[in-house]
C-alpha cells in the first residue's frame, strides 16, 4: 500500500477547532477519514514551527489520497503538502527502469 509523509499547518479558524476539542478529537477525524477509504494511519505527531501537524499514512493508491487532500484543503482548516514514500525496494526497482533523457542543451 503506498505510504505518504502529510505535512500541513493549521489555519487561524483550524486552530480554534484544535483549541476546541483537543488533539484526541482531531485524531479521530483523521482515523475516520483515512480508514473510510480504506487506509490507515500509521504515525500522527503535533509540532510548532513550519508544521503543526506530521502523519505517516497508509492509502490504496494516489488517487485516494488525492480525494483525502482535496477535502481537507476544501474545509479551510489547514494548508497541507503529502510526499509520497517510497521503500528501498521500491528504488532499487526504479533503477534498474531504462529511461532515454537528454538534458537542455544537450
């Protein structure tokens, strides 16, 4: 299953709803909308700094996440970057892929 490092900062409004019910409540929203298409949440961490919020999510493919992304974005409550990750195995696979590429210029 592909796994995604989420990285997303809270907003003015998402904050207030953080302060309101507490991370334990934004766990369980979290947990709700990832297994409801049928991932899973393998790590969430709080922060202060650049990010407010760090997971390490599990999801059916890309296209999943995508849907997860774009209604989060749409709430309003926080900006959000996801990067997918990828296993050693997963590398030594692409290096062995033939690709033809020439530099600009070249």
């Amino acid at each position: 299953m592909p796994k995604f490092l989420i990285q997303a900062t809270y907003t003015p409004e998402g904050t207030k709803g953080l302060l309101g019910e507490g991370a334990s409540g934004r766990r369980a929203a979290v947990d709700q909308v990832v297994t409801g298409l049928g991932g899973t949440v393998e790590a969430m961490y709080f922060a202060f700094g650049q990010d407010d919020i760090v997971l390490i999510v599990d999801s059916p493919d890309a296209v999943s996440m995508a849907a997860v992304s774009l209604t989060v974005k749409a709430s309003g409550a926080l900006h959000t970057r996801a990067t997918p990750l990828l296993t050693v195995e997963e590398i030594d696979e692409a290096t062995r892929r033939p690709v033809t590429f020439r530099g600009p210029g070249a």
